[in-house]
C-alpha cells in the first residue's frame, strides 16, 4: 500500500511541477513595447524613451542607456520608472543627430528577477 501512495504522490508532484512550469518561465520581466519603437526610422529626435515591461520595475535597479553608431553614450541622465505606472521605464536624452542609435536596457523587476536587452531604432 505504501508503494502505491508514494507512486501517487510522485505522479501528483510531477504534473504539478508541470502545470507550474509555464508561470516560472514568463516570471522574469519581458520588454512589450518601446518608444520610438524598436526598429523604427523618427523622423526628428526623441525628447524621451519609453520602454514598457510586463511587470512592475524597480527604479533604483533599472537603466537605459542610448549610444550613437560610434559607440558614444548619448544618453545623460538617469532612467527612472514613470510615477503613474510602474511598468514604464523612461529616460530624457539630448537632440539627437541623424544617424543609428542602440538603446541598451537593464531591469530588476518588483519579484529581483533580472532583465536586460537591446533595440535600434534611427533619428532621419
């Protein structure tokens, strides 16, 4: 009888494992959109970059930085979430001049999970 149980509880604890697995997988924070959007030619420069997460960010953990195709920082200042939603993470940056920019990310989420990534887009 105690092999059958514990055969039970094995089978129970492999499906929930199972059925638990595709919520650990999307636990960490995912870029879901950005402004000016990835990829995307502006016809003039942004006065500011918005990048929206699908969770709550921590501020103090949290960074953009935009580089010219030179290799240049562009960006200045400090990147910080958006008071009105915490999934926004925004920074200001300078005119821009023509040319390519990379905007190199990093996040913390609310629950510590780490983040970080990378998108183009170009000033016209």
């Amino acid at each position: 009888m105690n092999i059958k149980i514990s055969k039970l509880l094995a089978a129970a604890a492999a499906t929930a494992a199972a059925a638990l697995s595709p919520v650990i997988t999307f636990a960490h924070g995912k870029l879901e959109s950005t402004i000016p959007a990835a990829g995307s030619a502006v016809d003039s420069s942004p006065d500011m970059l918005r990048l929206t997460f699908n969770e709550d960010l921590e501020s103090a953990f949290s960074s953009i930085k935009v580089v010219d195709a030179s290799g240049t920082t562009a960006s200045k200042d400090k990147a910080k979430v958006d008071s009105s939603n915490p999934r926004v993470l925004m920074v200001e940056v300078p005119k821009l001049a023509s040319g390519s920019y990379t905007v190199q990310w990093a996040v913390m989420t609310h629950d510590a999970h780490k983040t970080k990534g990378s998108y183009t887009f170009a000033v016209k």
